[in-house]
C-alpha cells in the first residue's frame, strides 16, 4: 500500500460524554488509529470537544459563583484546558498501544490556534449553543450584559457563540516539523482555540470553529493527502432515515455540491462534514476525504467501506 500522509478527524463518539468514558473510549480510539501507523502512514489527530468544553465550562461557572475573585475565565481558555486535558488521555493511550505492538515513535499534543476573520459574517449571528442550561432568570441577568443567549429545544437557556471559518494555524510549522520527524502529532482539538490577529498579539475569540472545517484547514497546510473523518455512521446517505435511504461509497464533488443542495445532510452534524470534505478535496489534486465509522478507519482507507470524497 501506498504511504500517505492523513488527517484523523475523530468525533463525539471516539472521547465519551464523560471522565470514565474518556478513558475508556480512547484505547478504542488509539488502536484505530495504530492500526493506520502501523501500515507505514504518517498521521495527525484532530478531534471535537464538544462535551469536555462544557464541562470545563460549567467547573469555571460554578467555580466563580463562589468564589468570585478568580476572575471569568473566557471560552477561548476553556478550549485550552479541553485540548491539554483530551491530548492527554489521547496521547498516552496512543503510547500505549504503539508499546504494546513494539512500535518505536513519540507522540504529543500541540495546544493550536486557530486565526478567524473578525469580521466573518459569523460574528454578527451566532448560532452554535454551548455550556450549561440556564433559568429565564438567569439567562436574562446574561442578556442585560449583552451576552446573546436563546431557549435551546424546550432544555432551558443557553449562551450562543459565533462559528467562524478558520484562516490559517498559528502553530502549522512546529506541527510540520514533528510530522516530518517521523512523530504523531494530536493537534486542531475543538477546531482550535479561535484567535483574532491584533499586531504581534493574539486575542482570543468568543467562538468555537467547527471541528471538520479546522481539520480541512489542517490537512491542507500539511499537504495531507487524505482527510479522514471518524463519526458515528459507517457512510453517508441520501434520503438519510427516510424512504430511498440509499448509502454511498464514492460521492463526487458535483454530487455533494448537488445534495448539500437539495438538504440530505442535517445542519450541525453531517452537513459540515460534507463541505470540510469537499473544501479539502477540492483543494488539490489527487486530494480526498473518506468518512466512516472510527472501527472502520482501516479497511476504509483500504477502500473497502466508507464514504470516499473525491
Ligand atoms: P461527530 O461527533 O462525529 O461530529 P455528529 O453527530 O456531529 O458526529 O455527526 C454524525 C451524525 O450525522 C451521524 O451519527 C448521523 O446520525 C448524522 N447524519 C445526518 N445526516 C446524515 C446523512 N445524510 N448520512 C449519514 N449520517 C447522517
Ligand atoms: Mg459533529
């Protein structure tokens, strides 16, 4: 087989919900990933954070409602603490998977900014909902501080946070380097931690950059040759759940264009997957995506299951 250079999306279901499944699920999670390591590619790792960040977030919350000296920690923080907490667990199940089938090679996590555009039209309407459930009281105490905040699927009230495109990667030549030292590099946690450039300073942005388009972005400036993305579902459908729900094992740029267009993929879950896909395809020849389930990483790089992009 041919050698490639790979970047592994990995979704919600590769961490857990929580500190026990975390623990759990990442040894599952590193043995896809050797599995690819082993065949001779070279890999980076990027992953969601979706909830790590808010449960960081919540520990922030209560933690200064007590204790209010310490001072409001920002969302551009909480991603920090998420990257340095998942790498963590990550890197040394990794470690240990990589001793166990004698393989010899360092791994480790590079906290990652991300730039963003402060004036992306993102900024100016914020969709993504994160952190804790809120009362109408205490959410409305926020909105008086001109915190937006909206009633999130009857569950109460929560904070909403722009979701900007990311721009480039403050750290893309330390993770080159590793990368052509021969190392495994887990970088781009979260989507990275948003970055506004203000002259030699680097300000944080309230917002979180979607996972799948920061790991596109990453696959690019490292010249991947493949963007891997690992979710819940072993292909992407048409007609997903519906009558005619028909599975995919190739899909070219014009059709995803043509579905995206006509609504087969959910907002907020495959959708961004679908266009990280095709941007990253698109982006050079010879480029593709492949998204399948984290199990069948191996034999869908292989070609034998998985939805291929290209
Ligand atoms: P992740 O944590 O990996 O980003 P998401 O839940 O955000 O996972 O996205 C994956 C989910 O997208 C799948 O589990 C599936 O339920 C859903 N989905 C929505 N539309 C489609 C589709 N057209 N084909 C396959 N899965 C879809
Ligand atoms: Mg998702």
């Amino acid at each position: 087989m041919v050698k490639k250079r790979i970047v592994i999306a990995l979704g919600g279901n590769a961490l857990g919900k929580n500190l026990h499944e975390q623990m759990l699920a990442v040894r599952e999670t590193a043995k896809a990933i050797v599995d690819l390591v082993e065949e001779g590619h070279e890999v980076v790792i990027s992953h969601g954070n979706g909830p790590q960040v808010g449960m960081i977030q919540k520990a922030m919350d209560s933690l200064i409602k007590n204790e209010p000296q310490y001072g409001k920690v920002p969302l551009s923080v909480c991603v920090a603490m998420s990257q340095g907490y998942i790498g963590y667990d990550l890197q040394n199940a990794l470690r240990e998977t990589l001793l166990e089938r004698s393989i010899v090679k360092p791994v480790s996590t590079v906290i990652t900014q991300v730039i963003v555009d402060e004036k992306d039209k993102a900024f100016e309407n914020p969709t993504k909902p994160i952190g804790s459930f809120m009362t109408k009281e205490e959410a409305q105490v926020l909105m008086d501080k001109g915190v937006k905040v909206i009633e999130d699927a009857g569950r109460g009230y929560r904070r909403i946070v722009a979701s900007p495109k990311p721009v480039d990667i403050v750290e893309i030549d330390t993770i080159r380097t590793l990368l052509d030292a021969g190392q495994i590099v887990i970088a781009g946690g979260g989507g990275g931690i948003p970055v506004m450039v203000r002259g030699n300073r680097l300000k944080g942005a309230k917002a979180v950059i979607d996972k799948d388009f920061a790991s596109s972005t990453l696959a690019q400036l490292i010249d991947a040759d493949c963007l891997i993305i690992l979710t819940a579902v072993e292909k992407v459908a048409i007609h997903f759940r519906k009558p005619g729900e028909r599975w995919l094992s190739d899909l070219s740029i014009n059709d995803a264009k043509a579905y995206m267009k006509e609504g087969h993929f959910a907002p907020g879950s495959m959708l961004p997957k679908i266009e990280a896909a095709v941007e990253f395809a698109e982006s050079a020849k010879d480029r593709f995506a492949l998204i399948t389930l984290l199990e069948k990483a191996k034999e869908g790089i292989a070609g034998k299951t998985g939805t291929v992009i290209k």
